[in-house]
C-alpha cells in the first residue's frame, strides 16, 4: 500500500512538473523524425514555430509542449520549401490559427508545396516574405535577425536557399540553420555575420556537407543540436560531424536519442 501510495505521489508530481513547463519561456527542438521543427515560447507568451517536420508527428508534439486551449500561434517560420522541413505545417495550419507565416520566396513546382499553399490562401494566416537583413521582432526581448539568402539569391538547390536564422531570446542566443551547405557557411563569415550563439542546431541533419569545423569555430556554441530520425536511411548524422563537435567540448544533443529537447529562455 505504502509503495502505491508513493507511485501515486511520484506521478502527481510528474504531472505538475509538467503542466508548470508549458509556462516557462523556452525553445523545444521536436523530434519529427527525419526532418526539423522548433517550437518558441517567449515571456510574453507569443508562440513561434520555426520548420514542421515531414508528417503529423508535429501536431502530437506541439500538444506535450503547449497548453490544451493554445491553438493560436504567432508565427510560422519555414526556412525552406523541402518535405522534410514543410509537409507537417500543413496539420498545424487546420487545427491551430496561424498569425502570420514567414517565407523566403521563391519559385517551386511541387504538387505539396501547391497544396500547402492553397491551404495558407484559405485560411486567414497573413504571408510575409524575407531575406537577409530583415528582422522579426516578438516582444521586447526576443526577435530573430534573417541572416541568408541575401535578396535576388534563386537556384534549384532549395538546400543552399534556407533561412538562416540567429535568435536572441532574453540571454540565450541560438542559430537555426535549415540545410545550408559549407559554400554558404563561408559566405555568413567571410561577410562579417554575427553568426556567434549559445546553441546551434546543425545544418541538414549533422551532414558532412554542411557544419564545417570553420563554421562551428565561428559560431562558438555551448550546445549543438542535431535534429534527425532514428536509423534513417542517409546514414545521419555524420561521424565526421559527431567527431568535428566533441573536439571541440560541444554538447551534442541529438532527437533520435533525445527526442524533444528543451532549452529555457532566461
């Protein structure tokens, strides 16, 4: 009776702890599989997703993290028009009203992104295109600075045409780097980017072809977030990259592991 009683006191407390987290400021680094998705919350309580995953595992996550009756969010952020980086966006278009939805523009024949889009035009979410130099102000202490592309950059290398994104969030500093390649790692350094954070969530999934060792110097970040599926069938992330981030003391957090990783906004 006495162990019951104590299991039951241990769930209890499971479940406040819990339920209090939905309140506090953070940044949630879901695990949608293979694929990205973010989730932020900031002091003033405006919600921002940034990337929704390959499929509906998004919405199931959004739900652990967000109180029951929260089905506004403020912004969608989608750093580029890949499957694994969109397709999800389109459940958490139905079942929450969406503000305002973020986008480098450019043009794209693909039967998902069509319906994605007529998805966005039926429903009353305001589009907002961006670029380098732009900045998307939250509240008063949060804002996130678009870093790439630059305005006019076109190409059918989707992967080289992501966001990238350096958030600064009360203390914490954290860079969002969809898929860019090495090629545009160097651009952001050479050109002067303050591209320096606390955490950094790697390019295309821990790739090789992307999170040079010049580009991790650059940025400096105490945390290294790796967002892939289990097992998946591109060998991801890359030892190499693994290798590349433990020589220099970062801790790596990765969602096939980890799954939803939280990070408080102080």
């Amino acid at each position: 009776m006495v162990i019951i009683k104590r299991t039951i006191i241990l769930l209890a407390l499971i479940g406040l702890f819990s339920w209090i987290l939905r309140y506090i400021p953070q940044v949630v680094f879901l695990d949608v599989g293979q694929g990205d998705a973010a989730l932020i919350k900031t002091l003033n309580k405006k919600i921002i997703v940034i990337d929704g995953g390959p499929d509906w595992q998004i919405l199931y996550n959004l739900g652990k993290h967000l109180k029951p009756w929260q089905r506004r969010i403020d912004a969608l952020v989608i750093s580029h028009f890949h499957h694994d980086h969109f397709l999800g966006l389109a459940e958490v278009m139905r079942r929450y009203d969406v503000q305002k939805i973020y986008y480098y523009p450019i043009e794209i024949y693909d039967l998902a992104y069509i319906e994605f889009m007529k998805i966005v035009k039926d429903s009353q979410s305001m589009l907002v295109e961006i670029k380098a130099g732009d900045i998307i102000q939250f509240d008063n202490n949060c804002w996130l600075k678009i870093l790439w592309p630059k305005i006019g950059a076109s190409g059918r290398d989707l992967n080289r045409l992501s966001l990238v994104l350096r958030l600064e969030c009360g203390n914490q500093k954290i860079l969002f780097t969809g898929d860019v390649d090495k090629a545009v790692e160097e651009i952001l350094i050479t050109e002067g980017n303050n591209v320096k954070a606390d955490i950094l969530k790697s390019a295309h999934h821990g790739s090789a072809s992307s999170n040079s060792l010049r580009f991790l110097q650059a940025v400096q970040p105490r945390h290294f977030v790796i967002s892939v599926g289990k097992d998946n069938r591109y060998g991801l992330p890359s030892p190499s990259v693994i290798s590349r981030g433990r020589s220099l003391g970062l801790n790596i957090w990765r969602t096939d592991l980890f799954k939803n990783i939280v990070f408080f906004l102080d």
